[in-house]
C-alpha cells in the first residue's frame, strides 16, 4: 500500500504531544500488515471529478441547498451504488448510502461528510471526509470484509454557513434541532429563504422538519475532516483526533447613520455608518485578542455599504461578525461584549445601531470512547496522531446529538481553508481514511461485544 512520506513518519512533537502505536516519542514507520490498503490515486480523481462541479471563479463555488450541490450528491450516489450500496435521501436531502451488516437489527455505524462549499472556497473542506467514505466503502467491497452493524455512509446536505449563514442545515435537520419557522426565516443573499432553496429542489421543509433521524437506528459516527487550521502540520503530525468542536455566535449590524454630501458637509457633526462601523470591526478583534479571551476568534467576514458612492457619506453600513469558542460563556459573552461596545461607538458618533442573531451554535464535548476507537486504531497502524479541538463547526457537531460522534482531522497545508488554495495531499487523506475505516471496525467489534451479540457473528 501506499503511504505519505512525510507525515506517516511519527514524530513526537515538541511538546510530547504527539503519540504513536506503542512507541512513545520514538519515530516510527507506520505498519502497514493489518491495514486496509487505502489508494491516494483513487481518493485524488475523486477529488478531481467532484472540484470540476463548480459554478466557476477562483476555488470551487457549490453552495448549500443548489442543484450543483445536489449533482455531488448524485455523483456520490452513483460510486455508492457500484460499491455494493442501497441509496436513498432523507427529508433534509442528506444522501444515505447503506451497506448491510451480518445483523439485520443491530444499529448502524455511519461515516460521512458535505459536498457543498462557501463563495470561492477550496475542494477539500468536506470533499475529502466524503471521498474517505467512499474509499471506505470500496476497500471492504475488494476486500470482502463485512460487519456486525450495517454501515451508512453520508452526504449532508447545506453544511456552509456561507449561503444562509447557519452552519450544518441538512445535519440539524436529522438530529431533530430546526424548525420550520427557521428554514422560513433565514435567508440569502437574494432573498431565497432555506424552505424555498428547498422546495425547489423537490424536498419538504415541513417533512424534513418532522422526521429527524432516529437515535435508535444508529450506534456511532465518524466524520473525516481537513484540519482547517496549521497544527498537524506545524507538529508533523498524520492525524488529529477531535475532542471539542468550537460553537459560533454569529451576529448583523446594520448601523444607520446619515447620507450626505462628501464636499458640502462638514467633517463634524457627520453621522458616517461605514467610519462607525470601522470603528466596530477592530472592536472585534481588539475583544477577541483581550488576554481574557485566550482562544476565542472574532471576525468580521462582509461589509456591505450603501449607498457604496465615491462622493455620499455612507448612510448605511451592514456587517457579520462571527464569534467562535470552545467554551460556550466566553463565546456569547464575546458577542454581548463587542455588541456593548460598537452600541457606545454608534452613541457616540449619532449612528443608529440594530442587531441581528443569524445563529448561535453551542460548542459541542465528542465522547471519550469514540475518540479512544480512533487512537487506539492509529496506534495499532503506527499512525502519529494528538488530540485537538476544532476551530471549524461540522455536521459531526450536530449529529453527536443523535448518536455518540467522532472526528478525524488530516492536515491542511499552511492551515489554509475557505480559499481556493485549500490542500492536503491525497496520501495524506490515505492515511485519514486508513484510522478511519480502522476506527469503525474498532466500534463494530466493541460494540457486538457490549450488545452481547454470539462469538460467530462478530469479526
Ligand atoms: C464550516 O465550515 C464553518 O464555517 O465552520
Ligand atoms: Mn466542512
Ligand atoms: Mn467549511
């Protein structure tokens, strides 16, 4: 099999954090007897069909609930079906494709990811947790290896934030936490509200609102992610396995000052939305980079100025700020603080300010023994792997709310993500999907033994 040459070198990492199979700091080759032979030449021209489904520009553009997004969805439908599975779509559009386990009654074990991306973003934030499904998918159909517990591989639909600004639409919607005031409610950029990009799709919002998964039919999940962020990388280090997912608070600021002649109006006296609201985009940062605040990130990501003219004073000024945190108190107490302090700024300069929730997100605790099930499988594969949190929201968030979830983090290059230069090396995702079809062997295994299921029928 082939394997990274870099990272799958274990390398303790400076700070000791950084395990590998039994070995402590020693760095070791990864061993590979034992290991489903993942291919980085497959998982790249997956990756290569699925980033040509764009709607051009930079990156790759294929946002939430649109028809580009539902033909990933087809197209993961099509390798599902040739890799031995039954597909079908729930109400919210998450595509499940399913792969019989020797027990008929037993839950199942699901792995999956999203296909939809932000404005001009990359090909991997998704792609490469769903392309690991799939080669999961394929090497035990050529391996003939079979489970206890059916297996369910997924697609979610509308993880992006980007397009209606709540993140994890279509995984919120099978763990039973929207409503369909909610789809109704939120909106993008034109207008077009979740229930509507629903519907023209040819799903329910109402049906999907009301028939969420059912915690009965599942017994884990395992999603496979790109880091996002620069630590494996930095650290020489194969894989991250996820104990915290941050929640977000996301806000609009409309400020509403007073339009006017940039030449005839005098300098004081101006009520200026866009120098007030410049004023509220380095509070922000200034909050966020507050010593209390150790480990919270607070952006400002659009701007929208009217009436955006050369020679007019900016009468209006709308912006987002999304607050991230692992800790839930310090995400919103974040979000009231900057809010306190642009309404003294926008006092101050006679500019009227009004706010606006988008959407509030709890940071989320992954199980410990779902978490073991990963380490322990990158140490049997002699795997480098340390335990991280996630800076990035992700449908395994959502889904922990129906079944025990966990995460596995491969790097990203230079920490970069929501850009077009996005990337991780295909035998770096190998190695991903090598702990991760390893993980859920692992649970398929431990949990026949906690159901008590008979000695034969287990691996
Ligand atoms: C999802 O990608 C997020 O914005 O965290
Ligand atoms: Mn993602
Ligand atoms: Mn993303």
């Amino acid at each position: 099999m082939s394997t990274t040459k870099t990272r799958d070198t274990a390398t303790a990492s400076a700070n000791g954090k950084a395990r590998t199979g039994g070995r402590g700091r020693t760095a070791a080759k990864p061993r590979t007897d034992g290991a489903l032979p993942a291919q980085p030449r497959r998982i790249a021209d997956a990756i290569e069909e699925l980033a040509g489904m764009s709607e051009g520009g930079p990156g790759v553009t294929r946002l939430a609930y649109t028809p580009l997004e539902r033909s990933a969805h087809e197209l993961f439908a099509s390798w599902m079906r040739e890799a031995g599975c039954e597909v079908s779509t729930d109400p919210a559009g998450n595509t499940i494709a399913t792969r019989p386990g020797r027990r008929t009654d037993a839950p199942a074990l699901g792995t999956g990811s999203h296909l939809d991306s932000v404005y001009t973003g990359g090909r991997f934030d998704g792609i490469a947790g769903v392309v690991s499904a799939v080669e999961v998918a394929r090497l035990l159909a050529a391996g003939g290896i079979d489970t206890v517990h059916p297996l369910k591989f997924v697609v979610f639909a509308g993880e992006e934030g980007a397009r209606f600004g709540q993140a994890c639409l279509g995984s919120k919607l099978a763990a039973g936490l929207s409503s369909v005031e909610e789809l109704r409610e939120r909106r993008d950029r034109d207008g077009i509200s979740v229930a509507d990009a629903m519907t023209a799709l040819g799903f329910d919002p109402a049906a999907a609102v009301a028939r969420p998964w059912n915690p009965a039919d599942w017994a884990a999940f395992l999603e496979l992610h790109v880091e996002q962020g620069s630590v494996l990388e930095r650290q020489q280090i194969s894989v991250g396995a996820v104990d915290l997912i941050s929640g977000s608070t996301r806000l609009e600021l409309t400020l509403s000052g007073r339009a006017s002649h940039t030449g005839g109006t005098p300098m004081r006296g101006r009520s200026d939305a866009l120098a007030a609201a410049a004023e509220a985009i380095l509070i922000a940062e200034d909050v966020a980079l507050d010593t209390r605040h150790r480990g919270t990130r607070a952006t400002v990501g659009r701007l929208d100025v009217s009436p955006g003219s050369i020679t007019t004073i900016p009468g209006e000024a709308r912006l987002s700020v999304d607050v991230r945190d692992v800790d839930a108190d310090r995400q919103r107490g974040t979000a009231a603080e900057i809010v306190r302090r642009v309404q003294a700024v926008c006092d101050r300069r006679r500019v009227r300010l009004d706010v606006r929730l988008l959407a509030d997100t709890s940071p989320v605790v992954l199980p410990v023994w779902v978490r073991q099930a990963l380490t322990a499988s990158a140490r049997d594969l002699g795997v480098s792997y340390r335990v991280m949190t996630s800076g990035a929201s992700h449908d395994a968030q959502m889904i922990n709310r129906i079944t025990p979830a966990g995460m596995v983090f491969v790097p990203s290059r230079d920490g970069l993500s929501h850009v077009p230069e996005e990337w991780t090396a295909p035998a770096e995702i190998a190695t991903g999907v090598q702990v991760l079809a390893s993980g859920l062997l692992h649970l398929d295994r431990h949990l026949a033994d906690l159901a008590g299921y008979p000695e034969r029928e287990g691996l």
